[in-house]
C-alpha cells in the first residue's frame, strides 16, 4: 500500500463503479469493501431519513472489518417522487412502473454521504431535481431491455443512456449518479484531507 501524502486508508463500502469513478475524479483510488445491509424502507420514514439511514449504517459496518483508523465512506441515493421513494427495481414490471411515473415531470434525487473513522461520524445530503422529457411505452421498454437501468435508483442512469430522458437538471450531477462531489470533498475536509494539497488536483492517492 502507497500513499501520496500524509493521508489515511480510503474505504468505499460499495462495490458501485461510478462511485469508484467518481472518487479517482477527485485523486481518490479507495479500497473496496461492500457489505450487505437490509435497504427496505421502515414504515413512515422519509427520504431523507432513508438514505441517511442507509448511508451510516453501510459505513459502520464496513468500518467494523478493519483497522479502525481506515477512514470509511459509504452512500446512498434515492430517487422520489410525489413522496414514493423509488429504489433499484426488482424486475421489469417495476422498472416499467417506475419510468412511467417519472415520464413528462420532476421527481428528487437525494444523496447522502457518510464518513466514519473509529467512534467518529459526519454526514452530508445533496438533492437535486430532474426533470424527464415526455416518455412512450416503447421507448420505456427499449430502455429496460438495454440493460442499463437494472441495478440503478428509479431505474435510469444520468450518465448513460437515460440522459436521452432528462431535459432539465437543478443540483448535483455526480450526487444524481450516486456520489456528490462537492458533499464528498467537504466531509474529508472534515477528516483532514486536502484534496488540493500535496500535489494539487492532478495527483493520486494509490491504494493498491
């Protein structure tokens, strides 16, 4: 293990490739370590509530296999609308479902990002709004079946096809694919980690 600068151990507590993408954007090449948590959603919970939830609780438990001075960074994302979160289809009637509901309106996407090292903890939210472009059954399906919205909150990625379907973004593009950036980057501020320090924007961090 190597590391560019007096910085600690990164550990994302995801298997996600944007978010691994998304932390080398910033000179972040983190170790790996997903854990399997129960995402249901607890009865009259909100959004908010939800991903933060979500986001400690991925943090904990992958900060609990390891050193405890490994620095720990999980998230999660929701997509909401008319208050119904909609998390990663569990089929194609669902998907199908979904995309309906998002077609011709705004809905939410909420990000929430945890870091936590030993007994310590912070946490951010990013939200933005997105807005679809009017959608037809066909091009629904054809979506579904591309494959690409399988695995994603309310079946659709913003950084691959499904960007055909948004005509307006407010927020956060990297916090919509999943990592917000700008949230991100103040949490290890918090840590202590500089990302423009030692080097400047262009190094990397080497974990490997």
């Amino acid at each position: 293990m190597s590391v560019d600068g007096p910085y600690p151990t990164i550990r994302l507590a995801s298997r996600s490739p944007r978010r691994r993408v998304l932390l080398e954007q910033i000179g972040i090449r983190p170790e790996i370590r997903q854990v399997e948590i129960d995402e249901g959603i607890h009865p009259g919970e909100s959004a908010e509530d939800y991903v933060r939830r979500l986001a400690l609780a991925k943090a904990r438990a992958s900060a609990g296999h390891g050193d405890p001075g490994v620095l720990t960074l999980a998230a999660d994302t929701a997509v909401v609308v008319d208050d119904e979160i909609l998390g990663k289809p569990a089929h194609r009637t669902a998907a199908l479902e979904m995309l309906a509901k998002l077609s011709g309106r705004s809905h939410r996407v909420l990000s929430g990002v945890a870091v936590v090292r030993g007994d310590w903890q912070a946490y951010r939210l990013s939200v933005s709004r997105v807005r679809f472009r009017p959608t037809t059954a066909p091009e629904r399906i054809a979506y579904w079946e591309s494959g690409e919205g399988v695995d994603k909150a309310g079946a659709y990625a913003i950084q691959g096809l499904g960007a055909i379907f948004i005509e307006r973004l407010e927020g956060s593009y990297s916090g919509v694919m999943g990592l917000p950036l700008f949230e991100t980057a103040a949490l290890l501020s918090s840590a202590g980690i500089d990302l423009l320090g030692a080097g400047g924007p262009r190094r990397r961090i080497d974990l490997e």
